[in-house]
C-alpha cells in the first residue's frame, strides 16, 4: 500500500449544530449543547477530507486513536468547524493536529491517529465477526 500523503494535507469540516446532535441526544450528558461524541465526529471528518485525493483507489483510513479537549459549549443552531493538519506519517500510521471552533471561541483540540486500510479486505474482517 501506498498513498501519496505528506505531512501538511490540511482537511476541513464545518456543520450546523442541530438537536439531534447535543448530548441529551446522544446520551453523552443531561445538557442540550454541542456534544463531545459529534466534536470527536466532527474532528474525525476533518482527518478524512484532508485525504481526499490523495489515496490509491481501495485504500481507505480508519480512527484508531484521538486524545481530545472538549474546551467550551456550543448551542444549537451554530456553525462549528474542524481544520486538521497531517503531522506525521509513520508507514501506514497517520497523526493529525485538529482544532474545533464555532463563531465566538476555539471549543476543542485532538491529536488523532488513522491507519490505512486496505478497504475490502478490512470490511470482510469485520463482516466475519457475524
């Protein structure tokens, strides 16, 4: 497997913060706002659109890490946004730097780790576990 991946592909992410999305709905808290699972969700997708373009067709990458800082709340209705930047490429070992932010304030930060997958062959693993 190869990829064309060098540190600095920078990714973005940007969603409107509706109800379904707030941690009395995913069941991460008893407070209607922003929750950590969507931030993490959020910043994932970020990771993945700085790939975009830049893997060999059947190649795919998987989260298999994330230390993340869930710093301020966010209501719903706002706009919240991720950038990562690819840090580090270890073999088939990403490393992303993300920060989160919605219109006021930074509302997060993560270190989060990808591995590239070969995408048919990881699904029919999965798939044998049934």
């Amino acid at each position: 497997m190869t990829a064309n991946l060098e540190p600095g592909l920078t990714g973005h992410s940007e969603w409107i913060v509706t109800s379904a999305m707030t941690a009395t709905q995913v069941g991460s808290g008893t407070v209607a706002v922003f929750a950590t699972p969507m931030l993490v969700a959020l910043m994932e997708s970020a990771a993945i659109d700085a790939l975009k373009g830049h893997l060999p067709p059947g190649q795919t990458s998987v989260g298999t890490r994330i230390d993340v800082q869930h710093t301020a709340a966010t209501p719903v209705r706002a706009a919240v946004r991720a950038t990562a930047v690819l840090k580090a490429v270890e073999g088939r070992r990403l490393i992303f730097s993300i920060e989160a932010w919605d219109s006021i304030e930074k509302i997060g930060e993560a270190t989060h780790e990808r591995f590239l997958v070969d995408q048919a062959r990881f699904e029919a693993q999965a798939a044998g576990k049934q």
